[in-house]
C-alpha cells in the first residue's frame, strides 16, 4: 500500500454527448464493417449459403448471451475502457492489463483492415488509377504507393475528425449507417427479383467438401470476428448522454440488424450464379462482380456507396473504442500517462487518438494479407475479453440475498442473469476452443497463430517494463483512478491479493 489517498489522484473524465442511436450506430457500423460486403463469395466456399446464414446466426446469438453480461456491467460500471476495467474489477491489474493487451491489437488492425478495404474497392472500380508506383511484395501481395497514400488520407480524417469530439462522431456514425442500410435493402431486393437470378443458384446449400455441422462451426467461431463492433458500446459508456440502462437492449439491436444484413448479403450475392462457380472464380471482389453483371453500374454504385459507409462507419468505430482503451489503461497507470491527456478544446483523448491512427497507416506497409493474419489472430484477444466479461458480471450477479457475499449496494439479485453469464463464460472458451485446437475446422492458420505468440510476447515484454511503476499504486488507488469516484467499491472488496501484487 502506498498511503496515497484516491481523493488525491487527478482522474480525467471525457464529455458526456453520445446519445442513444449515435451509440447504435456506432456498434451496429463497427460490427458490419467491409466484410459483409466483400466476403460473402468467400465463406460461401467454405460453408455453402445456408452454412454462412446459420452459422452466422447462431454466432448473433451466442453474442446476445454474452452481450446480457455486457449489459450488467454497463449498467453499473459506465466507464471507458470496457473490458479492460471489467477484468480489473473481476480479477486484478495483471489481467486488465492482458485484457486491454489484446482489445488494443485488435482495434486497432480493424482500423487499418477498413482502410485497406477502401483502396480495395477502389482498386475494383479504378485498376489503373489505384495500381500505379508498385513499391514491392509482401507474401505474395503487391503493395502500391498510390493505395497507401489513399488508406493514409483516409485514416488521417477520421483521425481528424475524431479529436474534434465524439458528438462529430456520432452524428456521422448514424448518417453513415442509414446509407449503408439503405444501399443493403436496394442491393437485395434488386439481385432477388431480378430475371437474371435464381434463388436456385443458392443449392447446394451446405459446401459438398464438409458436414453441415463442421461448415456451421467453420461460421460460429468468427462470430468474434464478424460482430466484434457491439463490444465497442462499453467503451463509449462514459460519454452517454442517457442512462447506462439502455445500453443492453442497443446492442441487442445492432446484434440482430447486422446478423440481417449479412445474411442478405449472402443471398444477394448467391442468387446470381451457382455459388461454387464464384467461389471458385476467386475474384477480388466476388459480390461486386455479380452485382454489377446484374443490376449494372447503377448496382455497382450502390454497393460502392454502401460498402464506403460500411468501412467509414467501422473505421471511425473502432478509432473510437481503440482511443479508449489506450485512455482508460493510461488513466489505470498500464501504459504510459501521455494516452490519457485529454485536448484542451475538445476534451478528446487526442493523443491516444493520433497513436492509433500513427499505427493503423504503418500497418498496410506490410500488405493486406500480412494485416489479416494478425486480425484473424485478434478473434482470439476478443474472445479472452469476452471471458473476462461474462466472468465479472458472474461474480456481480447473486443467486439471492441469502448469499454469503451479498451486499446490497454492490451486486445484483438475478438468477436467470447468473445463468445467462455461465453460458456466456462456456461459449467465449468455445470460441477460444475453435480458434486454437488445431483439429479444429476454424483453426488460426500457422501464419496467424506465429503472429498471436509474438504479440503475447511482446505483451509479457512491455508489461515487465511497466510493472515497477504500476506497483506503485494500491488496489484502491487504481480502483478510483479506473472505475471513479463510488464505483471502486466492488473492486476493493474483490481481489485484496492485488495490493500484494
């Protein structure tokens, strides 16, 4: 214990503007991104269309389990840094800190995967604008000046954009995913009821090469993946401009309408022609392809506007959630205090903002595919802060009063909660399970898998580095400086081997 009292500390607080469809949009944008609309051909190659749509619809659900922990713990504790304050609540600094480990990689590679998407599509429509200054290969990609300078713009704005605060943020988030909705809506019905389609293109429905339960489980574990945009609601908890209560049933909502957008994506693109055929085709952009072989230009400026706003709204998402992490592990004295300064105009993190940003534009240096190995590895950090989630609500929810922890002021009297949470820990194991055990039919691939063990190293590294000055701090003191002001009571009481670090 270092006698410091937590009054003394200075604990930086961020503006509350966010109001509740802003928060919407925001985690159903993060969570459809670019992949609903430039991998459909691919998972259909890989689980067959009926295997994409129940896979991936399973994996909502398994979300929305998880996602009723989330609630809980929004409820009580609406602060930034999401799963890296849950995990110091439930557990102690070591495992925050492992927590916000991995959310920070995985933020921010999203980050810089949208951006590359953006000069993808561009290098659809534009070949000869966008391939032009070949700078050299990385594992087989080619890796153009002209596509970097685009991604570097883009992100830059966001950037931008960002720092001059979260209402700007929001207001975009929301414009941008009505555009995207309605681009999805048009695409689908105008593929569905064209003469040119058949929904007999869709058959056969599972892949031929696997069961249908391994073509299923080959969706459900990058359900990570392909929803981690809904956990980006906890990060934004302390800037609501509403009650934290409402906070469970917005990403309910965002969960169910992009599990809707993807599996209409799926059958838009799946009507156009036997589906093995475009699998095996393997064009960069297999919906694109087909849209615009149907519906036109017309089409294909539909879907180029709707897959903009799907990588502008899961860029700017995934800034935003990133950005918070680095503030609230700096305010929690994990990384350095710099991450926690906030703008003298704005009261944005500015400088976890510009580091994010700084990182994002070196990644696609490397080329898309060496950036996708790590985001593929990134779903196994994202099902580990899923845990970390579903773990703490557990020790937050009572069976009923009569338990001999119970204490009114600090937990919660729900059995069917408690429940919810037990599956919830059961499933986040599963997805981890499906991630690493090599037999498994979602296995990392070994490119993937080298890159998971570098970051863990390097993780075990800066952490070493950091632990002297962390050790500085009591329990309590970080407690405060994480949770505030009353909310540290529960994690006083919880874990007193902390202070013995």
């Amino acid at each position: 214990m270092s006698g410091r009292s937590e009054k003394s500390l200075t604990r930086q607080k961020l503006d509350r503007t966010l109001k509740p469809h802003w928060v919407w949009a925001i985690a159903l944008g993060s969570s459809i991104g670019w992949a609903s609309f430039v991998m459909p051909a691919n998972w259909m190659g890989q689980a067959g269309p009926l295997g994409v749509i129940l896979g991936l619809t399973i994996g909502a659900l398994l979300m929305i389990v998880i996602a009723i922990s989330y609630g809980v713990l929004i409820r009580s504790y609406p602060v930034s840094g999401g799963e890296f304050a849950y995990a110091f609540l439930g557990l102690n600094r070591t495992h925050a800190y492992i927590s916000g480990w991995f959310l920070t990689l995985g933020y921010i590679c999203i980050v810089a995967l949208n951006a590359t998407a953006f000069s993808l599509m561009l290098k659809f429509i534009f070949p000869d604008f966008i391939e032009q200054a070949k700078l050299y290969e990385v594992a087989g990609w080619e890796v153009y000046l002209t596509e970097i300078i685009f991604t570097t713009l883009l992100i830059g704005i966001f950037a931008f954009l960002n720092i001059r605060g979260s209402t700007i943020s929001g207001r975009m988030q929301f414009i941008f995913v009505s555009i995207l909705i309605l681009g999805v809506l048009t695409i689908t019905i105008g593929m569905s009821s064209s003469g040119d389609t058949s929904f007999a293109n869709l058959t056969p429905v599972f892949t031929p090469d696997t069961s249908a339960l391994a073509a299923v489980l080959t969706m459900v574990a990058i359900a990570p993946f392909a929803y981690v945009g809904f956990d980006n609601v906890p990060q934004a908890a302390e800037e609501f401009k509403f009650s934290s209560k409402k906070a469970l049933s917005l990403i309910v909502l965002a969960i169910l309408f992009a599990a809707a957008i993807y599996s209409m994506m799926i059958i838009a693109t799946g009507v156009a022609m036997p589906w093995q055929e475009l699998a095996d085709a393997n064009h960069s952009w297999g919906t694109g392809v087909v849209v615009q072989e149907v519906m036109g230009v017309g089409g294909l400026i539909v879907l180029a506007t709707a897959l903009s706003m799907g990588i502008f709204t899961g860029l700017n998402g995934f800034l935003i959630s990133a950005s918070r992490v680095l503030f609230a592990m700096a305010r929690g004295k994990v990384l350095p205090d710099i991450f926690a300064r906030l703008h003298k105009q704005h009261n944005t993190p500015y400088y976890a903002i510009l580091f994010a940003a700084l990182i994002s534009i070196i990644a696609p240096w490397f080329g898309r595919d060496v950036l996708s190995w790590i985001v593929n590895m990134s779903s196994v950090g994202v099902s580990i802060a899923y845990f970390y989630t579903t773990y703490t609500a557990f020790k937050l929810l009572k069976w009923n009063e009569q338990d001999k922890d119970y204490n009114p002021e600090l937990h919660i009297v729900s059995p069917w909660r408690k429940v919810v949470t037990i599956i919830g820990m059961i499933s986040s194991i599963a997805f981890l399970a499906l991630l690493l055990y090599p037999s498994s039919p979602a296995a990392l691939g070994q490119e993937s898998f080298y890159a998971l063990v570098i970051w863990v190293v390097l993780g075990a590294i800066f952490y070493i580095g950091r632990r002297r000055e962390l050790s500085k701090y009591s329990r309590d003191e970080l407690a405060y400086l994480i949770l505030g002001d009353d909310q540290y009571k529960l994690a006083n009481k919880g874990n007193d081997s902390d202070n013995n670090h």
